[in-house]
C-alpha cells in the first residue's frame, strides 16, 4: 500500500504550537519594552539586526538587579518555506493600502492571538495571515494557488530540514479514500495552467519534490506534472509497497489487460516499466508493452511481478494442453516463446525430452501402440519412427512372413487385421506400404484381400485421390458406389 | 542444405541490420549432446536340415534360438544385435529481432545444425545436417498479423509446418479473428518436406512434388469463450489430387470454478469423424479434478495406402486429481479407460487379440524446503500390443536458485503382446544444473542404465550402458528486453 510519509508533518511557519517555543518570556518584559523593534530593529530596517544584542539584556541582568542569564541570537536564520521578509511584507501592504500600513506595521497583528494582551506572543497566528489574504478554513485547506502567496516550493527553501519537512502538517485531502490512487494525481494537475506557471499544483509543490513521485510513478520522466517538481533528496519517499488497484481483482483482468492496457497505457505507465511485462510476455513485446518506459534512473522501479503458471497448468497440462493452445494460441504466446514449442514439438536429436519421463525408449511400445498421446504431433512417422527400427533390424520390408517376428501369436499373418486396424500406426513404423499390397493388391499377383472396413467411403476417397486406387486396383476400379 | 538457405538469409539480415539503432532482438543459442547405446536384433537364417526340435515344440538353432521354418530351403529367426552407439550433437539458434524502422515488423528466425558424431552414425533424426524450422518476417498492427516465410502453424490439425504467407485480422467489435494461410507444405512433424530423403528410410513411393497448403481460422473469443474453427487442404501439384482436406472446431470456455476444454477433427476426404475430446476440470486452489472422454483416430495423407485400410479409433474415459495436501506434499493420480471400436474383422482362424486397455499412474511430491525435493511416480498400463510398470523417483537439491544437483532412478517391466520380448529396465543416474542471471544454463546429466530382453529361447540379450549428455543455452538480448531463459524447473505458484 501506498504509505503516505508526510503524515503529521508541520508547515513551517504554521500555527506554530507544536514547533515553535518562544525562547524570551516576552509577557513578563511587556512593561519594559513599548515597541517590538526596540529589540527587533530588523523588522523594519532590513538593515538593522533581527535579535537585541546579549549585553543589553546585560544591563538588568548583572546578577545583582536581576540573575545573570545566558542568550544568544540564533546564528543563522530559522529554517523557513516562507516568501516572506517582515520589510518586503510592510512595503507592499503599505503601496497596496497607505492607510492599512500602520496597523500592519503593529506586530500584534500577526504575532498575537485576537484579544490576548500585546506581548502574548506567538511565532505567527496563521489566522491571521489568512485573514488578511482573504482566505478562509484551515490553513492546509487553502485552496492549491494560495500557497504560494506565502510559500515557496519545498525545493527552493533550503533551511528546512529532512526533520523539518517531515513535520509538515497533512492536509485532510491525504486522507480521501481514492488519494493514493488517483485522486492526488487529480489535484496535482493543475488545469488551463496560466503560461509560465508550473505544471502541479502548488500546494504539493510546497511540501514535495519529485522524489516523493518517483518513488512509485514509474513515468515520472514522462509526466509534466511531475517533471515540474525539482529533484530534492530531503522530500519523504513512501515507505511500503504500492496498491494494487481494484481493476487487477476482477477475475477476468489477466485475461482483458491487455486490451485495457491498449485503450489506456498511462495508467499502467504509472506503475508498470516495460520489465514488469516482460517477467511474462516473452515474446516480442505488444505494442502496449513496447510503449512503456524501460527501468531507469529517475523513475520508480516498477511493480515487480512474479512468473507463474496459471491454475490451468496442472502437472496433468502436459498432456491436456493440446485442446487449450488450439483454441487460445494467443493466451500461450503471452508467457512462451515459439522456441519453448518446438523444444519437443520438433525435437533435435541432441536433447533429452522434457516431455517424455525417464526411460521412455524402454517404455514407449505401450504408450505408442494405443497412443497415449498423437506422436505425429512431434515426430514423423518416417523420419523418428522407421529409421530408428530400421536400426533397431525389427524393419520387416521385403521379408514379411519369414522371420517370424511376431512369434507370441501362433498364425499372426492370418490374423494380423484386428491389430493393424487398432494400430495401423503401429505396423507402418516398421512396415512398407509394400509389405501389406502383396497380399492386399487386386492386381500385380496380389492375392485381393479386401483391407478395406466398416465405413470406407470409396466413392469419397477416389474423388479427392484416385491414385491410392489405382495402386491396388490399376485403372479398373471396382464402382465404388 | 536447401533448408538451410532460408535460415542463412535470415542472419545474414539481421546481422546486417543490427547497426540499427532502434533495434531490439533476442537470440538463444543452445548446443547439446548425449551419448547412447542401445542393442537391437539381427534377422538371421540356417539351412532347415540344421534345424533341431526345440523342447516346446517347433525348431531351433542348434545354440537355442527359436526359428521359422517355411517350405523353403532355409528356417529364419532373430538374435539380439551388437551393441550400436550414437552420440547426436546439435547447436541451435533462435533469433527475433525487431525496431527494424518499420513499427510492428519482426523477424524470427529458428534453426539448427544436426549430427551423430558416434562410431556407428545410429541416431535418427540427424539427416539434414542443416535445418530450417521456422524463419519468417511478422507485421502488427492493431488487427492485422502477417508472416511470411517457414513457419510452424499451431492447429488441432497436428502442427503443420510450410513456406509460404499467413494473415490473421482481427474484428474486435464482433471477438472475432479470422485466419487465413497458403503456402507449400513441409512433411508431418519434419522440418523437411516430403520429398526429402531423409522421410523415406524404406525408400517407398513419395510424392514428386512438395503438397500446396491452404487453410483458413476463424476464432471467436467472447469473455471466456474461446471458440476456433478451421479448414485445412493439401493438394499434389503434380495432378491436383488432394493430400488432405480436414476441418476441425476447438472450444475452452470458463465457467468459474469450471473450465472445458474440447474439440474434435473432421477428415472430409475420408467422410470420418478423426479425433476428439472433451474435458471438465474443477479448478481449487488446493485441489483439481478433470475428468474426459477422448476419441482417438489416426490420420494418414492421402499418397499413402494407409488410410485404405480403415484404421478404427478408440474411445476413452480418463481422470485426472492433484491435492496439495499440506502446503509441502502434493499429490497427483491419473486413470484412462479405453476400447477401440470394433474391427469388422472375424475369422475362425483365429482368436481376438486385445481390443481395449487401461492407464493409470499417481504421483508425489514432497517439498521439504526451498532445497530439497523429492519425487516419485507410479505407473501401470495394460492393453493391446505391449503393457507396462514403471516406478521413478527423484531427490532435487537445490542450494541456491542458481544451482541444482538430482539424483533420480527407477525401474520398468514391459511385456509386448505380439512377440516374446519382455523388457525390464533399470536405472539410477544424476544431474547438475547451473543458471546464471538468467542468460546461461549449463547442464549434465549422466546414468547407468541396465536393460534385459526375456525370451524363452537363447535370443534373450542384456545391455548395461552409461547415458551422458550435456547441455549449454545461452541466452542474449538488446539492453531493453530482459527476458530470461524459461525456468529449467518449473515452478508451482
């Protein structure tokens, strides 16, 4: 699932109350000090310090007025996402309203809750802010373009902290059903985006950079959205796994993602690279496939699949598996290459089959004689078959009737027909068209017996080939009606 | 080396277009070899006055070998034969290739050189030297395929090899794809065509001419159901007789947790009814059972007589069950049922031989850890013309994914119905297998093997051999395609 890191984050210069301690007790001085600027001349004049000088806290704290303390103005400044200068910020309201510009010349304004006394100060009462912009609701629910009144994007404030960013506060839009998968890539795009202006939204801009993205977008190079976003090592990436979208539950998505894959391929460019097909299309990839990004720098790495059979590939699918590749060729060419096939579809003489088991050389009169399986799927009868007995000296051309090969069955020359029947396969691995016309042939001293069964089709046969006719019968073919 | 142009132009092509910068391929090569022996018979003779009466009855050999005697001056028999080795060798190449600057076009190229480099030159299958089993250019587009060039067509028609063009187009609104295709065929099951010497080892009549192939598919594929129907034909050129002319319908449909699958040929030129099958399986994820009935009956061209003499078919009920009982003890069984129809053969001469049979085997596998594994089969048949026992087993140990080693062994009885020649086989051997990141895989494999031939007259023979072979594939592909070698061993989810 996707994990959204940004949780609990903090926006710099928010409401302040988990983050920012005031480290002067600026109540207990309201009576010493009638101006902010008395100690924070730089609010006014830039060039002025922003912090007193530690030896005027000196001058009542000797140790004998008052204890002595130890301060120090901080050395650099503080860690801010802010486009914001107390001097800039009074210039353009004042140009923006002269009459306005004594009132936010008074610190108070900003830095201390509505009705609470002058120096019950606060780091910045957003309210406030938004108050004066003319904004309304939380201040991370502002709508997306306000931000950057106050904000920088995150890559263009480099005294935040990685710690810093994390306490980002979250926006209650996180927390949508729909946001990791596909509802922030909603709000992220900004639409009819004025020239010039960045491509995402600038809330997301102000608290993320790309890296966050290309922590699951595999198309980020791709994406202007996300291109729009500056790489930034210090934004959160997203801890766990990816989400696996409702549509790849649907029982028949292995089979329909392809064609979903064809009508809209960004979608599956968000989380797939071309590798994550390729674990299962080997062939040469489909379009679809070929248009996604490869893995690369800059981009996630992809959902990495595993390459398994599907429930159909019982260990019984060796021998089923005929019916379902002929009807769905195109569901094998998915996973298996052609090469795979012909491994034992046209099998090389150097290679043991991955088909047959052990010793199947031993074993294969039973299962060849009532074909356990189609062998002329794989092996020509001629080639595999014929040469092999004829090496094997069980080849009986020219010489039927006299070496007595079949010696278990007393009289097997006269009563060979049920078996030839049952397994004329069987016979013609050894034996010659030859051997059975001397007997079989209506001319040529053939001695005319019939071999023709039930449900011969003469007629039929003699229509599409007459030559297998004349072979036995010559040019007087009996009618064969 | 005819079939061998074709592949040769083939990587001459995309040699030459391998400067291409667009362009992707894959090539796998693989080169292996075994060396095996076998013993098979010797058809011999002695004059009939040197014939003796043997003890059962009949004659023999003066050394105990059982003869025929006719009317002739000569009695025959057959004594068990010398010892023949081969050792086959083969290199293979397969190649796809595309981004050849023309979107959707590939080429494809599968080829190998063939050999027995043994002392006795035995092996079958090793004639020509040089074979071309596909080599063809594809075009894709969105509902169009075309290939021209050799190809092996995928059909229930058996898978048909031929040079010539195919197209496919496909009409999504309608889940239809028609088929269409037309070339010159290659022999059944050969990458060679019939005219080749090599199909004709008992030098028969053939062909003088290679058979023109025609043939259309059309497939409808709605939601889960696929549904494909083809037309097949084969003409001689030489006097335009038909070869063949067949037509088939498959179907696979999904109705969850069922799936079927079926289908069944047509041999229009005999006027018959080929094969056909249909299959239930209930699909679970720990369990399956199919069940079947099959129709089997043998298909022969027309230039041969075979056909003429009426083959029958059989018919057969099967079954089939795994269980995963526990997560690491699978179990498998299968049973088939089967009786040929009847022969229309009746002669009081003599008796009916076998005319129906049974298969059954069941299996076990025990996965202890991701190392060790270990198998076993059972596995008994009985029917016509031969029957058989066997029992085999395996011990896998596999210390990383990289690396494997088995030990196997197992024994077979298989008594023949037509001869006394009962085979017994033992044979106990060991493989190691080594893959690395997916683009080499080297492999051996070597075992004794016993084997003995009972008769009850001295023509008995025994052969104990050693079988090695030896193996390496490797694999190479362009930087964005990262397809690994298949897995040597496949894996169960």
């Amino acid at each position: 699932m996707l994990a959204l890191v940004t949780g609990g984050a903090l926006m710099a210069a928010s409401d302040g109350d988990g983050l920012w301690q005031d480290r002067f007790p600026h109540e207990k001085h309201a009576r010493l000090f009638p101006l902010c600027t008395a100690c924070h001349a730089g609010v006014t004049d830039a060039a002025q310090p922003m912090w007193p000088e530690p030896s005027g806290c000196a001058s009542c704290h000797d140790g004998v007025i008052q204890p002595r303390i130890s301060w120090e103005a901080p050395t650099r400044p503080r860690g801010s996402n802010l486009r914001f200068t107390h001097s800039a910020h009074s210039r353009a309201a004042a140009a923006r309203n002269p009459a306005d510009s004594a009132l936010i010349q008074s610190c108070g304004r900003c830095h201390t809750e509505r009705g609470a006394q002058r120096m019950a100060v606060r780091h910045a009462v957003i309210g406030q802010c938004l108050d004066c912009h003319g904004l309304s609701g939380p201040h991370v629910e502002v709508p997306s373009d306000a931000c950057a009144t106050c904000h920088v994007p995150l890559t263009e404030a480099p005294g935040l902290t990685t710690q810093e960013i994390e306490q980002f506060p979250r926006p209650r839009s996180h927390d949508a059903p729909d946001f990791r998968l596909g509802g922030h890539g909603r709000l992220a795009r900004l639409v009819n985006r004025p020239p010039g202006q960045r491509g995402i939204a600038a809330n997301c801009a102000t608290c993320h950079a790309r890296n966050l993205c290309i922590t699951c977008h595999v198309n980020a190079a791709e994406s202007p959205v996300i291109s729009a976003l500056a790489l930034d090592d210090r934004s959160p990436r997203y801890a766990t796994s990816q989400p696996v979208p409702a549509s790849h539950a649907r029982r028949e998505f292995l089979r329909g993602h392809g064609r979903d894959a064809q009508r809209g391929g960004e979608s599956c460019a968000t989380c797939h690279a071309r590798e994550s097909c390729l674990t299962c299309h080997v062939g040469v990839p489909p379009r679809a496939v070929a248009a996604l990004s490869a893995a690369g720098p800059g981009r996630a790495a992809g959902a990495q699949l595993s390459r398994t059979p599907p429930p159909s590939h019982t260990p019984d699918f060796r021998e089923e598996h005929s019916a379902e590749a002929n009807a769905r060729p195109r569901a094998c060419e998915t996973c298996h290459t052609r090469p795979m096939c012909l491994e034992c579809h046209r099998p090389d003489a150097g290679a043991q089959s991955r088909y047959h088991p052990s010793a199947f050389l031993a074993r294969h009169p039973s299962a060849a004689y009532a074909r356990e399986a189609n062998c002329a799927d794989c092996h020509n009868a001629a080639q595999f078959c014929q040469s092999c007995h004829q090496q094997s000296g069980v080849v009986a051309t020219r010489r039927i009737g006299t070496a007595r090969y079949h010696d278990a069955f007393r009289g097997f020359s006269l009563g060979h027909g049920q078996a030839a029947r049952q397994s004329l396969e069987s016979c013609a691995s050894c034996h010659g068209e030859r051997d059975c016309v001397v007997c079989h042939s209506a001319v040529g001293g053939g001695f005319r017996f019939n071999p023709h069964g039930p449900g011969f089709n003469a007629a039929r046969v003699r229509s599409r080939n007459p030559s297998v006719c004349i072979a036995c019968h010559g040019r007087a073919i009996p009618d064969s009606r | 080396m005819r079939a061998s142009r074709p592949f040769i132009a083939a990587c001459v092509l995309a040699a030459g277009s391998a400067s291409s910068g667009a362009q992707e391929y894959r090539l796998r090569l693989d080169a292996r070899a075994q060396a095996v022996s076998f013993r098979g018979l010797v058809a011999d003779s002695i004059a009939a006055d040197e014939a003796v009466p043997a003890p059962g009855g009949g004659f023999q050999t003066p050394d105990g070998h059982a003869v025929r005697c006719g009317a002739g001056s000569h009695c025959y028999f057959f004594r068990a034969g010398p010892e023949l080795r081969g050792v086959p060798m083969t290199i293979s190449a397969s190649v796809a290739m595309w981004g050849l600057g023309v979107e959707g076009l590939s080429l494809r190229a599968t080829g190998r050189v063939v050999g027995d480099v043994g002392p006795d030159d035995v092996w079958p299958g090793t004639e020509p030297s040089a074979q071309l089993i596909e080599g063809y250019v594809d075009y894709q587009r969105a509902s169009l395929t075309a290939r021209a060039g050799r190809q092996l067509l995928a059909s229930r028609l058996e898978p048909l090899g031929f040079d010539g063009a195919w197209l496919r187009v496909g009409w999504a609104k309608a889940s239809l794809d028609v088929t269409g295709y037309g070339g010159w065929g290659l022999g059944q099951a050969a990458v060679v065509a019939v005219t080749n010497p090599a199909l004709n080892p008992l030098d028969e009549w053939r062909p003088r001419d290679r058979q023109i192939v025609a043939g259309a598919e059309a497939a409808w594929l709605y939601r889960d159901i696929d549904l494909r129907a083809e037309y097949r034909r084969e003409i001689d050129p030489q006097d335009d007789y038909f070869v063949s002319e067949r037509a088939a319908v498959s179907v696979v449909g999904l109705v969850r947790p069922l799936r079927a699958t079926g289908g069944f040929d047509y041999n229009i030129a005999e006027g018959r009814l080929g094969s056909a099958d249909l299959t239930l399986t209930y699909l679970q994820p720990r369990f399956s059972v199919s069940g079947g009935v099959r129709r089997y009956r043998p298909y022969f061209s027309l230039w041969t007589l075979w056909g003429a003499f009426s083959p029958v078919s059989y018919n057969a009920v099967n079954a089939f069950a795994e269980l995963q009982a526990i997560t690491s003890v699978s179990l498998r069984a299968r049973g088939e049922l089967y009786r040929y129809e009847d022969a229309g053969i009746s002669t009081a001469l003599v008796p009916r031989l076998e005319d129906r049979g049974w298969r059954a085997s069941a299996g076990a596998t025990v996965t202890l850890n991701a190392r060790w594994t270990l198998d076993g089969n059972y596995g008994l048949e009985h029917g016509p013309g031969a029957s058989s026992r066997f029992a085999d087993g395996s011990v896998t140990f596999a210390p990383n994914e990289r690396l494997s080693f088995d030990v196997y062994g197992g024994s077979l009885a298989r008594p023949l119905e037509l001869r006394f020649y009962d085979a017994t086989s033992l044979w106990v051997g060991t493989r190691g297998e080594w893959q690395s990141s997916g683009r080499r895989r080297l492999w051996a494999d070597v075992a004794r093997v016993s084997d003995e031939r009972e008769r009850p007259d001295a023509s008995s023979s025994s052969l104990a051999h050693v079988r090695a072979r030896a193996g390496v594939s490797l694999a190479f592909g362009s930087s964005a395609d990262r397809t690994p070698l298949p897995p040597a061993r496949r894996r169960r989810q």
